[in-house]
C-alpha cells in the first residue's frame, strides 16, 4: 500500500511539474507593468509624482487593455503615451492612453481624457490605435510590431504636463514577475527538487 500511494504521489507530482512546464512555455506573459516615475525620464526630471502602468494583452493577440494610474503631478496633464524606445532614450508616440489636448491626435479613435494631478483612466488599444514612428519601423497600423517592442522591454508608458512637456514620469514596460508565473515558478520549484 505505502509504495503504491508513493507511486501514485510520484506520477501526480510528474503530471502538474509536466503541465506547469508545459504550460509556461506554451504561452508567454501577458501582464505587462511599468513603474513611472520622473527619474526614468529623457532628460531626468525630479518630480514628486509617481504611476504605474498595467497592460493586458488578449488572448488572441490582437489587443491590448492597459491601465494607468499616477498622483501627485502639480501642473495640467496634457497627454500620456506608450513610446517605442530603450530605457533612457526618447523614442516615438505608438499609442495614446489618453489625452486632453485638442484637437486628438489624427487617424486614431479618440483616446479618453486623462486625469488631472492624481487618477486612473484605462482603455483598449489595437490595430486602429497604432500610430506609425516610421523613423523606428513601425508602420501604422501595426499591431504585431507595437507588441514585439513591448515584449522586447523596448517599449515604455509616460505622461506628460505642462511643467515637463517632454514627459514628467516614464516607466518601461516589462512582462517578467506576473503573478500567474510567481505561484508557478513556485510550485515547479518545489517539485524540481524532490
Ligand atoms: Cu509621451
């Protein structure tokens, strides 16, 4: 009986180290977060606000639902943007998470407005949403390029004010440390070693 029940706990545990294997290599992240603060600005700003920039990208990949919350910017909010570009270097508008400039920005469904000094605004982002950076590559339109930079951390959220026109709090947009693969990485951890 004892080695039986062995044999049966062994063979559970093979499955869920099988599936959790499986299932992470299966499918990447699709949490994106960004940590936005004036520090990681292009030039550098010392600021005392702060936000944070949660994406979601669908399970058919064709968009990407984002969340953006800050507080303590002092001066209007005029718009808030995802760029293409490394940490610490300016790169193009591809999208925006919301404005409160007029006129919006052309070719592109008008983005909700966006708080002022402290809120949350959220929205939805596709192939419509794409604004071309041709300098960089990427085409209007294009989707699947938008998401490549976001998944190569080659992509970051920032808002800009009328202090700092050019971006008073940035953050790059990562897709490692997800809450669904910390439990995961936890439990094949402790099956690896067994
Ligand atoms: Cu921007």
């Amino acid at each position: 009986m004892v080695g039986t029940n062995r044999t049966i706990a062994i063979a559970t545990c093979a499955v869920i180290t099988l599936a959790g294997t499986l299932g992470v290599r299966a499918q990447a992240p699709t949490q994106g977060h960004a940590d936005l603060n004036g520090y990681e600005e292009t030039p550098t700003i010392s600021s005392p606000a702060s936000g944070t920039l949660n994406v979601q990208i669908s399970g058919d990949g064709q968009s990407l639902s984002y969340t953006l919350t800050y507080s303590g910017l002092a001066t209007n909010v005029l718009f808030a943007h995802i760029h293409i570009g490394r940490p610490a270097i300016a790169g193009g508008i591809m999208a925006f998470l919301c404005t409160n400039v007029t006129p919006a920005p052309e070719g592109v469904p008008a983005p909700p407005a966006c708080p002022q000094n402290s809120g949350t605004v959220s929205g939805t982002l596709s192939a419509a949403n794409i604004m071309a950076v041709t300098a960089q590559g990427v085409s209007v339109g294009d989707f699947a390029a938008f998401i490549a930079a976001l998944r190569s951390e080659a992509a970051y959220g920032n808002v800009h004010t009328d202090a700092f026109k050019m971006g008073e709090i940035r953050g790059q947009i990562t897709f490692t440390g997800t809450s669904g693969n910390t439990s995961g990485n936890s439990n094949g951890g402790n099956n690896n070693n067994q």
